[in-house]
C-alpha cells in the first residue's frame, strides 16, 4: 500500500473577533502504520475563526516541498464547502458572492486556491469536538498558536 499523507486542519478565537491560532496535524501514513508526523501552529491577535481554519489548511499546503497527493480533514463547513463549491462561483464573479458583495476572506481564498492547485487535495470533514484524536489534537494545536496573543 502507497504512503498516504493526511492533514487535520483546526482554527480557534478567543472572541470573533480576537486572539486566534491555527494548528495543524500532518501524518503520512502506510496503511494504518504512522511512518512520520508534523505539527504546525501559528496565531494572530486579532482575527476571525473562519480566517484562523482557512489558515490552517493553507500552512498545511504551502508547507510541502513539492506536489503532493494529501487528504485534508477539517472540521469546517465554512473551509470545506467553500474550497469544493462556492470558491468556483466566486472566481467566475470576480470574487464577489452572488449577491454581488466582496467575498469575506478572499486574499485567503486565493492564497488556498493556488496552494491546492500544486496538490492533488482530496478535502474531508469531520465533526469537531466529537472525539476524533487528530481533530482533538488539530484543536490544540490551535489553542497553542493562539495563547501569545490572549
């Protein structure tokens, strides 16, 4: 079986806004056996939640060196619809909604749009809070990056 690599992908706020951290959890994995792991955070002390978990999948992307196939686990709606539908729409309206108004995030969008292009992204969701040990330890991770700015 082919070494697959995994990204579970968090964001956090203190306030929405306010403090904030990303984090992220990259495994690379041979079937079930773990063949090597990457921690990633970071934080900002004013910002939104959806900006932190847009973040986080985008560090995960940019921080591989060359083109790579990686299933992306987020446990947001908010990143996950956005990336495999509505970010389609937007580009074809020049970055405005359908109601004709900016995209909230769009220099994030863009920046995730030409990451995932260097990468075959397959993108999934998880429920959050719910147990799942590497959306727990994604969550963490968050809450870590965020702690300087608090």
């Amino acid at each position: 079986m082919p070494t697959t690599l995994y990204a579970f992908t968090d964001g956090a706020c203190s306030g929405n806004p306010g403090p904030g951290g990303w984090g992220a959890l990259l495994q690379a994995k041979d079937g079930d056996t773990l063949l090597k792991e990457r921690e990633l955070k970071g934080g900002e002390a004013n910002t939104t939640n959806n900006r932190m978990e847009l973040l986080a999948a985008i560090h995960a992307l940019e921080t591989l060196g060359r083109p790579t196939r990686i299933t992306i686990i987020t446990d947001s709606q908010y990143v996950k619809n956005g990336v495999t539908g509505w970010i389609h729409g937007w580009k074809r309206n020049g970055w405005k909604t359908a109601a004709k108004r900016p995209v909230k995030n769009a220099e994030l969008w863009q920046r995730l749009d030409e990451a995932a292009k260097q990468h075959d992204v397959t993108w999934e969701w998880v429920k959050g809070h719910a147990g799942h040990p590497e959306n727990e330890r994604a969550d963490e991770l968050a809450r870590a990056g965020m702690a300087p700015f608090k």
